[in-house]
C-alpha cells in the first residue's frame, strides 16, 4: 500500500446547507465555485509575499497550486488546508541575498537552497511526528498556545491591509465600504450566495469600485490594460537552486515557525470540525515539507498551510478536501496564465484590503475558539501569561535580532509562547495543570 492508497473519495455529497466535513463535498458545480473563493482568498498573500522577496509571483502561484495536490496526497484528502507562499521567509531570505526590493531577486538561488533545506528539515520533523504522535509536540504546544498562535498570526498581518492597502482617504472608505459589502452577505443572504461570502462581497465592492471611480471620477479608476496585454499562456520565470552553506544555515531553522504554523491551523479545523485530525499531523509536515522543497527547487517560495482559508472555512462552514483540490488546480492554471493573474491583479488594492481585514479578523477569531472548545482556564495564571504575552510579542511584530538572523513578531510570538509554558510549568502540582484544561506537562 502505496502513498496513493492513503486517498479516499470523498463519501458524502450534500446538495444543501448544514456543515459539510472534510471527507464530504458538495455538487461539483458549487464545489468549483467556492474553489474559486479559495483562490481569490489566499491570492493576495501569495502574491505579496514573493513580490516582497524578488520572486516571480506566476511561480509562487503555481506551486501553491503543486504544493497543494502535493499535501492533498500524503495526508489522504483528510485534512482542508491550502498551501500558499509563506511570510515566515521574508526576513530570512532578504537577510541571505541583500535583495534591495527593486524587480526580480538577483541572488534567488541562494534563497532558493535555504528554503529547499528548510523544507528537508520540516519533513523530517514530520517523519518523526508520523512515527511517534503528536503527544510530545503537544506537550509543548497545548490549546492555549497554539489558540494563541493562531490568533496572533490574524493580529500580526492586521497591519498590512490598514497601513499598505490604504493610501489615500477614499482608499480607505473604499475599504470599509468592502467588509460591510461581505459582512452584509453573511448576515442577510442565505444558502449558497451565504457560503460564497467573501466572493460575493468582493464582486460587489468592486462594482461599486468602478462606479465610483471610473464612473464619479473619486479614485484611481480600474486599469484593464494590464489584462487586455497579458497573454493568455506563458511559461513562469522558473530559477535554479543555488546550495550555500551559510544561507541554508540561516533559512532552515523557519521549519520551527511553519510546524507551529500548521500544527495551530490543524487545531483550529479540528476545533471547527469537531473531527480529530491529530492523527494525519506527521503526514500534513511531511506533506508541507515535501512542496516546499519542489517549491523551492523550480523557484517558488516556501510554503505553508494558510491561515486565509481557514478563515473561508470558519465563515462558509464547508470543510471538504475536495474544494481544495479544485482550488488547487486553478492556480495552476494561474501559474501557466498571466492572463488570468492579471485580471485577479486587477482588484482594487483597497478592495483586497477590505477582504484581508475579514479574513485576518476571522483567523484571529479561530485562535479564540481552539481556547474555547478547549475549555482553556484563564484564570490560572499560567494560561493568563503565556496567552496575554503571545498576543502582544504577536500583534506588535516584537522583533528579536540574532547577527543577520531575525526573528519577527510572529516568529517571537511562537517561541515565546512555546518557551513561558515551559518554564512556567516548572515546579507546578500537576493538579494545576489538569484543572486548566490543558494537556499536562510530562
């Protein structure tokens, strides 16, 4: 029995409403559909964060797309999560090849080795979490740390669509008016419009956009240029790994924050879920590990299970494996197409911001819900703590510098988070431990 055997065909097909899990899938019209939503979800982010390293985005998207079926294998079709362009890198990679920010990366290949090093190194974490249970990962990461570093991977991105995504005044109006266009769709529209919010909201706020910029003349008007020349297939600027000892050195250590990472959204789709899916855990880092390693070997970034799409999942109700599978085959699509990525490119910016604010908004709130189906004691002192303190390093980008190596807010958080409930435990009646709901400390 092979890798391949692990798959299963999703069991359920459910035309209408109610909670769909991951092993069930709706029609495959609407499974399509809210594919697409995924795509448009973690677009932006993976789009942004290449641009930010001097990679080529076409590339970023097309192996979130690879990486993706990559996962969707090695954990059977049994965990919902989609593979996109890390943020964890950024700092690392800038700090290995001096990119300046200006264009391509002229030194991508040695940021290259270091991600395709990182990824060799999150597989074998993977391998021995397959081989020996998450128990002693989680004794180190109980529910009120990874509810804490889920939560603060939506505070600590808060920043970017408020201070990037806005820049002029009416930007930000636009913004508002984008999460009251999707908040809108959540509350008042039902059945299949209702699942679809943030794709929803989206079209409506950019018509509305349009209206008032090309229309009123209130804004930068939507350009279409840029699709009109784009054509409609093209090869990526793919680039070749380059094995420098030194940045390997620098950037493999980010498997520790991708493990957090992953090992926080699996808790939050189990929390959501109510299904356990501690049991795929070795097989979700090796699978992550596995796609960042080909990622990084053609010239895409790093990847990790994205937070984004959990965020749809907590909004939409709809878990099943099979949606991403569809999502993941339209990024490649994407990859091969700079027409399509030119019309996705073409959103407002603020009307992205306007989606991110709910989406990051929804990530944070995911975090709060591991504490809560957790039972998590804050009025034990330790989970006060550790939890007040993660939030803060977090959503303040505390940033800790180590020679050419730093550690940003969410990586300080993750640490941070993992260390105090460490040594706050020391000493502590195992009592204590057990009265706050939280897995004790062996």
């Amino acid at each position: 029995m092979g890798m391949f055997s692990w798959v299963e065909r999703p069991s359920g097909v459910l035309a209408q409403g109610g909670v769909i899990g991951p092993d069930e899938r709706l029609p495959w019209a609407q499974t399509a559909v809210m594919g697409v939503q995924h795509v448009i979800a973690m677009f932006g982010a993976t789009v942004l964060a290449p641009l930010l390293m001097g990679f080529d985005p076409n590339v970023a998207i097309l192996m979130s797309g690879v990486g993706t079926l990559i996962f969707f294998l090695m954990t059977g079709g049994k965990v919902p999560s989609y593979l996109g362009s890390s943020f964890a890198f950024i700092g690392v990679v800038i700090a290995a090849t001096g990119y300046t920010g200006q264009g391509l990366n002229p030194n991508i290949g040695v940021a290259l080795g270091g991600i395709i090093a990182c990824g060799v190194l999150y597989f074998v974490i993977g391998a021995v979490v397959h081989a020996s249970g998450t128990g002693w990962v989680e004794r180190f990461m109980p529910p009120v740390v990874t509810g804490s570093v889920v939560a603060v991977i939506g505070l600590n991105l808060a920043g970017i669509p408020i201070k990037n995504m806005a820049p002029t005044s009416f930007d930000a109006w636009m913004q508002a008016l984008t999460f009251v266009s999707v908040a809108v769709v959540a509350v008042f529209t039902r059945g299949m419009v209702q699942r679809l919010l943030i794709l929803v909201g989206l079209i409506v706020a950019s018509i509305l956009y349009a209206v008032l910029t090309n229309g009123l003349g209130l804004g930068k008007p939507l350009d279409f240029s840029g699709i009109a020349a784009a054509p409609w297939f093209g090869l990526p600027n793919f680039a070749a790994p380059v094995f420098s000892p030194q940045a390997m050195l620098l950037i493999a250590p980010v498997a520790i924050i991708l493990v957090a990472e992953n090992l926080g959204h699996i808790k939050a789709v189990t929390a959501m879920t109510g299904r356990n899916l501690d049991v795929y855990m070795g097989r979700a880092f090796m699978g992550d590990g596995v796609a960042t390693v080909v990622s990084g070997g053609v010239g895409g970034t790093g990847v990790t299970t994205y937070a984004e799409n959990i965020g749809v999942m907590a909004a939409t109700k709809i878990y099943s494996t099979a949606i991403f599978l569809v999502a993941a085959l339209i990024a490649i699509v994407l990859g091969f197409s700079p027409k399509f990525g030119a019309v996705i490119q073409a959103i407002p910016l603020p009307v992205m911001g306007g989606v991110s604010i709910v989406v990051f908004g929804l990530i944070a709130i995911a975090g709060a819900r591991i504490w809560v189906e957790n039972k998590v004691d804050f009025s034990d002192n330790r989970n006060l703590i550790v939890a007040a303190i993660t939030l803060v390093l977090g959503t303040g980008d505390f940033t800790l510098r180590f020679g050419g190596f730093a550690l940003g807010g969410i990586g300080t958080a993750t640490f941070g988070a993992i260390l105090l409930w460490a040594v706050l435990g020391r000493g502590r009646p195992s009592a204590a431990t057990a009265a706050a709901g939280d897995a004790p400390v062996r």
